[in-house]
C-alpha cells in the first residue's frame, strides 16, 4: 500500500476516535453553572428581561460578590474584571431569550467546557463527624466555610475546639444533637 493512503487512513481514525471520546454535556456533571445561573435569574426583575446590557451589567455585579466556585465560574464566563475570556454574551443573551439555565450552561459547555468542571464542596454533616478520626485539612475548611480564622492553631485539638465553641452559632443543629450525646 501506497504511503500516503496509510496515512490518511491513519488521520481519518485518529480523528474518529476523538470525535467518540469528546467531552459530551451532562447536566448533572454542571452543578454551579445550573445553581449560580439559576439563582441569577432568580433574582433578576422581570423587566430586566428587556435589555441584555441590564441582564449584563446585573450579573457584572453579581460576579463581584461572588466566592468560592461561584466565583471561579464567573472568571471562566467574564464576569469578572481579571477574566481572561469575554464570553459574558455567551450567557447574556439566552437569558434575555428566556432560555432554560440546562440549556444556557449547555452553550457555555460548548465555548468553554471548564465551566461544567467546577463542583461544589460537599457540605460535612456535623451530626456524624467524627473530629478525633478527621484530618486537619478537614477541620480547616469547615472553619473556612464558616469565614473564621484560627489564630495560633498549632495543633488539631486547637482546630476542633474553635469548631465546638463556635459550632452553636454556625451549625445550632449539630450542637445541640452533640450536646445530647455529651460530646460537646
């Protein structure tokens, strides 16, 4: 066989191949965008609909409070002065549209597909921890999420008392279940 037929042949699988094994959207997989887009169009007033450069300048503003994975999703969109990509219309105009948020992430999958990379952290049940059998870096994020800050934590039973004393105004539920079993 002649050289160049195998190496089409060749070009012609390779590119079969990836096309099988591309990324495909799945709305389950997109969790922040679903939620933060969701509750963005929550929030917007009905007349808002009207004026894409409204529904822009409204979630310009939102991205500017935004923290955590919101935040990184607002970075990946544009929403954000440091954003590299300005693909902020990508998500402006379906809204304006009325489009569904599954739908409007499904668009944004498909400029950027690092937006349905993004999950969320999951949320620990304080009923059921165990602090004694926990790791450190476990104790850290509860006590970030709660937006404290452990001055002069060395060790971990410094971590896990600042979390039990501070447990009844974040997580009244699980002080009082720890309470009843005398562990706190």
């Amino acid at each position: 066989m002649d050289k160049s037929v195998v190496f089409c042949i060749i070009v012609i699988l390779t590119t079969f191949l990836n096309i099988i094994h591309a990324k495909k959207y799945d709305p389950s997989n997109c969790e922040v965008c679903i939620k933060f887009v969701g509750s963005f169009i929550q929030s917007l007033e009905p007349d808002d609909f009207q004026s894409p450069q409204k529904i822009k300048d409204a979630f310009m503003k939102r991205c500017e409070t935004s923290v955590g994975k919101d935040n990184s999703f607002c970075y990946y969109v544009g929403g954000l002065k440091t954003s590299a990509a300005k693909t902020v219309n990508t998500l402006v105009d379906p809204i304006s549209w009325k489009m569904p948020v599954e739908k409007i992430c499904e668009k944004l999958f498909k400029v950027d597909s690092q937006i349905c990379d993004l999950r969320y952290e999951k949320v620990v049940d304080l009923k059921e921890f165990n602090f004694e059998k926990s790791k450190v870096r476990d104790l850290k994020k509860i006590i970030e999420r709660w937006g404290l800050e452990c001055r002069g934590c060395t060790e971990k039973r410094d971590y896990i008392s600042l979390i039990k004393s501070n447990m009844q105004k974040h997580d009244p539920e699980a002080a009082a279940f720890l309470q009843a079993r005398g562990e706190l």
